[in-house]
C-alpha cells in the first residue's frame, strides 16, 4: 500500500513545479491574446479557427509525445522511427488544417489567405510542438523523471502559446 503512496506523492512532487510554471506560461499567452485583440476582430474567421489549430496541434503533438514516452519507456527509441511518426502526424494534421480551414474560409471570410495562415501556423506549430516532446522527453529522463507525466502537459501547453502566437504574428492586420 505504501508503495501505491510513494508512487502518487513521486508524480504530485514531479508535477506541481510543471504545473505551476505551465500555469504561469499559459497566462502570458493569454496576456498576448488580449493585446492581439484588434487583429481578430479585423481578420473575419480567424476567431472560428484559431481554437482548432490550437486542439489539433496539441492532439498531434500530445499523441506524438506519448508515442515517444512509449519507445523510451520499452527501450525501442530510434531516430528513423521517431522522424517517421512525426511525418506521417504532421502530414495528416496539415491535410486535416488545410480542409478545415477551407470551410471556414468559405463560411466567414472569403480570404483564401486563411488557409495558408492556417497551414503555416500549425506545421510551424507541430514542428515547435515536435521539438518541445523530444526535449521534454529526454530532459525528464535525465533527470529521473517519467516522461509519461511531463511529455503530454508540456507538449499540449507548448502547441497552445506557439499556435496562438504564430497565427496572430502571421496573421494580416
């Protein structure tokens, strides 16, 4: 039984410094969504589209982290095997993007250009997002933690703040 509580206070001692600074990363991207603003009210369809880019980045981003949590976990890690997952990921999502946000530039704007934001944004999202999972991955085995508990929470945060920056820095107006 003690061993179920060492286990539990191991993840609630690993977490609340993640938590806490994720929490604090969260507020200043939300900071930067205030200021910005202005550039959605003045580009029609980018309020409509922006939470999916966001949703799908980190959903591609947190299924690559774990996958990647996975192969270190069973000691199968190979370069090739994580470059390959994060093409065919990255591919679907970009498919997926660039259709949705064909319908939403039909149904809001009539700007073809949100397509092109919308892809941009999340392939330059998901690839920020791939790079955060590597990093995350190795630095929380190096330091004695499961990447199972510090991938997914910094992975879905990061695909969160880069997508909502990239699109309104990229965005016109």
């Amino acid at each position: 039984m003690s061993s179920v509580w060492g286990g539990v206070l191991r993840i609630l001692r690993s977490m609340l410094v993640i938590a806490i600074i994720l929490a604090v990363w969260s507020s200043f991207t939300g900071s930067l969504l205030a200021k910005w603003e202005a550039k959605l009210e003045h580009n029609p369809g980018l309020a409509a589209l922006l939470p999916v880019l966001m949703a799908a980045a980190g959903a591609a981003a947190a299924s690559f982290g774990s996958r990647l949590s996975t192969y270190l976990h069973l000691g199968t890690f190979t370069i090739w095997a994580v470059l390959r997952d994060a093409l065919v990921q990255g591919s679907a999502l970009l498919l997926v993007i660039a259709g949705y946000a064909g319908l939403v530039t039909v149904a809001f704007s009539g700007r073809p250009s949100l397509i092109l934001l919308a892809v941009e944004s999340t392939g330059l999202t998901f690839l920020t997002s791939t790079l955060v999972a590597l990093g995350s991955a190795f630095t929380s085995v190096r330091l004695g933690m499961d990447p199972d508990d510090v991938v997914g929470p910094v992975v879905t945060t990061a695909a969160d703040s880069v997508g909502i920056i990239l699109t309104l820095i990229l965005a016109p107006g």
